[in-house]
C-alpha cells in the first residue's frame, strides 16, 4: 500500500514536471525567439526520458512510463517549436 501511494505521489509530481517546459515554449511564442533556449539540454532530456519508458516497460512499472511519456512528448515539442523559432544565421 505505502509503495503504491508513494509511485502514484511520484507519477504526479513527476506529470508536472513533465509539463513545465511549456512554459519555455509559452515564452518562445511570445518572443517570436528561442535564441535564448538551449535545445542541446532538451535533447539530452528526450533521450533520458527514452531510456526511463524503456526501464519503466522492462519492469512493468507505469509509475515510470506515464511521466516519462508525457515528459517526452513535452520536450519534443519545446524542441520543434524552439527549432521553427531559431534565429537564422544568414549564409555568407
């Protein structure tokens, strides 16, 4: 029981944390600009989250895989949005 209420507190907290990059790409959108986000961080953030559904499917453990897919999800759109968003460097 105690290990159930723990992983459910965990999976929550973890959905929120899952969704506050938007906030990253509500700030992106309204500076027409992401010159100031390092997409480099939230590619190494997409891969570890890749490898914690992988470990969370290999144990059958949802508290893992439902945070990490949201997360996943949220981080591959702050990725496209901050790419559309990307200042252009003019070609010489």
């Amino acid at each position: 029981m105690p290990e159930t209420v723990l992983g459910a507190a965990a999976a929550s907290w973890g959905i929120l944390m899952a969704i506050s990059p938007s906030l990253q790409i509500r700030k992106i959108l309204r500076h027409r600009s992401s010159r100031d986000v390092s997409i480099t961080y939230f590619w190494v953030l997409l891969i570890g989250f890749v490898l914690w559904i992988a470990y969370g499917v290999v144990i059958d453990n949802w508290f893992l895989i439902v945070p990490n897919a949201v997360a996943l999800s949220v981080s591959a759109a702050t990725i496209a949005v901050a790419r559309h968003y990307r200042p252009r460097v003019p070609q010489e």
